[in-house]
C-alpha cells in the first residue's frame, strides 16, 4: 500500500448543485490524485448512475442513505434532528478513522454544530473558525473566522491567530507568518475593548508570534499580512464584499471589452493576459474553507461551489492530512497555549494598574 | 443676490495633502459652481499664495488660525485640545450661520466629536453615522455607519436606517429607497440580538419603509439595495475592502494590459472603453461621507482624497444644502420616530411572549 493513500468522506449530497457538481468534482481530484479515494455519503441511487458514466466507480465506495440536511435548518435543529443525514454520516467515518478528512457543501451552520458534536475540539481551544484563502496582491493570505462565530472575545481572537499561523504555515511552508488583527484603524485605540486586549496579548514576546498589528479591509487585498484574523462577523462581511466586488468589476470588464468593435479586437489581442487575470481571481480555486481546532479536518466547499471549486476542497482536505495538520496544530497550540496563558495575564495585570 | 449663492467652511489644513489638495479642490468646486463661495479656515501665510495661483482670491475668504487637529489625536484629546483648531473654527462657521456645512479632510474621530460638540445632535437621534456612496453594478449605494459607531443596538440601527433613507431620498430623487441591513447570512436566525431586534422594528409596516431584509456582503456590489445599514465596525471593514478589492484589481488590469506587445496593443483598441470602466471605480467621484443626525452638514473627505476627490466632497456639501436636506432629514425623522416606538413596544412585546 502505497504510503500516500488517502481516503475522504465526502456529504454528496450538500450544496446546490448536489449530487452532480459534487460527484464531477470528485471525478477531477481523483483524476489529479492517483493515490486518492473517496467514500460518498448520499443517496445511492443517484450517486451509482452519476459515479459510473464519471468513470469512478473503482475508486469510490458508497456510504446510502436518503437523509439530507435541509440547507435552510437552523443549527440547534441540525443538532437534534439527522443522525442518519450524509453529512453527520460522513462526520461519523472521519470520526472512526474510516476517513482522513470530510468535505462537505451543505449548509455550514449545521456543519459546525455536527462537526462540534461528533469531533469534539481540539484541547484547550475555546471555539473552532472557519479559515479560508483570498487572492491579494503578494501571495494568498488566509482568513479566519469567516462566521463560525459572531461574537467573539480576547481569548477566542488570539486562539484564531495561533490556529491560523499553524494553517498557514503548514499549507504554506512558512515558518513565521505575518499575523494582522482586523479593524477600522491601525491606532492603538482603536475598535472594541475585546480587539485591544488581544492585540496586547499577541504584542507579548513570549508567544513568539510575527504580529504585525491592526490592519484595515483595504489592506487584505494588498497582501499585508499572511494571516487575517478578525470575529465571524466582520470576517464574513470583508470575504463577501471582496467577492462581491470581484464580480463586480468582473462584469465591468466584460461589458468594457464587449463596448465596441474596436474594444472586441482589443480583447482578442489582449485575451491571455485576461485569461490569467480570470484565473487569480476565480473564487473556485480559492474554494474549500476550513474548520479548524476540530480533532479532525473538516472542509466546507461553499454552496454554490461547481465541479472545479469541489474539486479544489477535495485537495485543501489532502493536502491538510498528508502534511500532517492536525498533529502540527495539536503540537503548535500545546506551545502556545502556556505562552498566551501567560501573556493574558501579563495583559490584565496592565489594565488593573491603568 | 442669488437665491442658489452658498457659502461653506472648508477646514484647509485636514487631510494628508492640505493644503494644496485642498486649495485645488476648491478651485474645481467654484469653477463648476459659479454660486458657490468659500471660507477657507488655516494658515493664511500658507494659502494666500495657494489661492492667488489658482485665481480664486476673490470668491475665497480666509479665517487664519496656526492650529491643526494632528492625524493621530485620539477623540478624547481633540476634545480638550484645538478650540482654534482649524476644523474646530470652521465648525463654528456652521454653527454661526456664516456657513452652510463644513467640509474636512481631517482626522475622523476628532471631527466626529467636535461636530457633537459644536452642533449637537437632531433630538431623538441617539448616535450620529457616517454615510458614504459605493459604485455597485446598478445606481450607486449608499451605506452606513462607516465607522463612527463600533457597537450599536438595535434603535442605534433603526435610527441610521432612517437617516439612509432621508439621505438617498434628497440626493438621488427617490422616493422609497430600498433598504437592507447588513449580516452574515439571510435567514431570520442569521447575526446578533441587536441586528434581529433591528429587523424586527424596520419590518413593522407603521414605519412605512421600504425594508427588503438582510443583505450580505456580496450583495452591496451587486446594488441588491439602495441603503446599506451596519454597525460602524462591520461598515467600515467592508467599504475598506470594497476599495482595497477595486485597487487590487485595477493592478491587474494594468499588468494584464502591460504583459505583452499584442495586449498593449489591444489597450490601445479598448483604451475608451476602459476608461468609463475607470471612472465607475474611481474612489475619488465617490469622495465625501456625511455625518448625519446633527443640526447641520457635515462631510468627511478621505483623508488622502486628491483635489478631484475633495473636490467631490464639496459638491456633495452645496448638493445637500441646496436640496434643504437637514430640514427634510428633521421632518422625515419626527415622522417616523413615534413609528420607530410603536414598533419598538411591538417588538418587545413579541420577545417576552417567546
């Protein structure tokens, strides 16, 4: 057996344009990775017509069953309800060991919550983010959280930091990479009481992090940092209206090429470089956010991700278990974790004196 | 004299270009409006020969004063510090009647509290916010808080809807804007107690308002509504993202043009069609956040717009002036502030009985 195989649960039957977009996606990761194999949870009469005319069937097992979570469910009703669902089924083979890792495009409320509740958290760690990576003008940076959690304190803010150090550097190959706090300004005052206490906690030169301070929205697409940390709601706002703006202008070029006789000749000329241009910001290369300070890795591709954006949650899920993350955050984290302690006390003690 | 003649205070020296951009921001503002005069508060050893060069002595008045808000002055300190502080003068221009509104470049915060100060609030407004346009794929939109409040509650968002509304109606002719409230998803369930609380009111048909519901981020660019309401944290970190994308984006558009002779060739043949592209996002035609909710017109200029960008920010003070916008603002507000109260005792009395 070769050292390298690795084996995926994979919710077939979450996200918009499941069953179909899910199964060619999984056609494509299989196709780029030999030593890949993946077992899908869903409705077997469905999957069986769609896995054989992909041609996948040897490399695929089947895991039935009629259950869907409903993409409209409330967490708390996930919670109760769907024990036999594709997605808490696929949870389970992870949990087992069947399974290296899940991938999942149903609704991510209901991920978190089962997830929460099947791979319990890792040590230590307060509340998982959802992690996931944006284009900039330097090399990909990654954010967290991305609305696991709206409200969030100090203690979960410097938590996301340490997990998002220990994402990036194992993705990455980085062994420190620069960490920046979101917020509305970079002056030591401001933002909310919560944002200070962890910046202090983060300045500490015990955890030997690269923190490099606030960072404002127009700096993620700069490139500034490496890892943005901020709480689910702001980080949800600043992904979304970067998508959002994305096609936006997407659009304008476009309708910009499309304008004239003169600008379609332009377009012709121009094509290649576009094509790359196309390609940096495409959101389904960047598709496939992660759960993390779960006792397992657990991959959201988003709800309306296509064939090539499941296909890029598939490798993220890979490339995270055959790099060994999960042990290198447990590793990381247990070292950190002594150092936050302590510098959180260090902090308090400062705002007592003030 | 003309019934349309204007006169504003501009505090000269705010912002990181003053006074040049200033002064050359004014200079396009009064060749375009032959009504408009201007008072412009700084060092008048430093702008009498900025304004003799640009040929506008004579529809120009200066207020000398040698202070200057500094850019890194927290609110508190502006507070005490600066009463002849450029910016605190040209507020009490305002304040006097000598002028219709103010328009500053400077530091947000310390004009933030100066106006407070100097101006105060409409009665019954609990927090003034910042607004500001946004290109979007259909009219510009507008959104708020940007920035002037980290935390609010559900009234603190009520309220800003309310001012959005008053704003987009006087600027854009529009008689029922739609309006939307920033979140993180767009299911009832979705965000902080205060933002469903926020719902709950703007929901309730006594308001009379045009409320389409949650918006998330993506949808901003895609002109979903015409009002955009959010907490001043989440606000900010997604006009500064939107920004941040646009400037990303436009990098690789001039890369992509620049990558070969045959696509710098089709620049040339698309060159008038991505020039309209370039005006549609061009952050300086958008310059000019207004503070709503005091007694008088406040515009913040970015603190790095260039003198196009500043002079945006003048028209859009004449604009508002000229279209008696505070006087609207009040009559629209104490229309529907006893609607805003019914609404809120409905509200509650929904939430005891769950």
């Amino acid at each position: 057996m070769n050292s390298q195989e690795i084996t995926l649960a994979i919710d077939a039957m979450g996200g918009d344009h499941a069953p179909q977009a899910v199964v060619k996606g999984a056609a494509i990761a299989l196709r780029l990775d030999t030593d890949l194999r993946l077992i899908l949870v869903g409705d077997a009469g469905k999957l069986r017509p769609l896995l054989a005319s992909e041609g996948i069937g040897d490399r695929t097992r089947i895991v039935h069953t009629d259950a869907v979570v409903a993409s409209e469910e409330i967490p708390s009703q996930a919670l109760r309800s769907g024990k036999n669902s594709s997605m808490r089924l696929a949870l389970d083979l992870v949990k087992s060991g069947e399974a290296s890792a899940i991938v999942s495009a149903g609704n991510s409320g209901a991920l978190m919550v089962k997830a929460l509740m099947v791979l319990r958290q890792i040590e230590g760690i307060e509340r998982p983010a959802l992690a996931a990576w944006l284009p900039t003008r330097q090399e990909p940076c990654c954010m967290l959280d991305l609305g696991a959690n709206i409200d969030c304190d100090a203690t979960n803010l410097v938590q996301f930091a340490a997990m998002g150090e220990a994402f990036y550097r194992v993705l990455q190959g980085v062994a420190s990479p620069r960490i920046g706090l979101l917020n509305v300004g970079i002056e030591a005052q401001k933002g909310s009481a919560s944002i200070r206490e962890a910046a202090a906690i983060l300045s500490d030169a015990q955890l030997k992090m690269n923190y490099v301070g606030f960072i404002e929205g127009d700096a993620i697409p700069e490139g500034a940092v490496n890892v943005v940390v901020s709480d689910g709601f702001s980080g949800n706002v600043a992904l979304k209206t970067a998508e959002g703006t994305s096609r936006f202008i997407g659009s304008l070029i476009r309708d910009a090429f499309g304008a004239s006789l003169s600008a379609r000749l332009g377009y012709v000329l121009a094509r290649r470089s576009f094509r790359k241009l196309r390609d940096t910001m495409n959101p389904q290369h960047y598709n496939g956010a992660v759960l993390l300070g779960l006792n397992g890795i657990v991959v959201k591709s988003h709800g309306s991700a296509n064939h090539e954006g499941f296909a890029s949650a598939i490798k993220v899920a890979s490339d995270l278990h055959r790099r060994g993350f999960i042990n290198d955050l447990k590793a990381g984290l247990s070292r950190s974790m002594a150092a936050i302690e302590a510098a959180q006390a260090t902090a308090q003690k400062g705002q007592e004196k003030e």
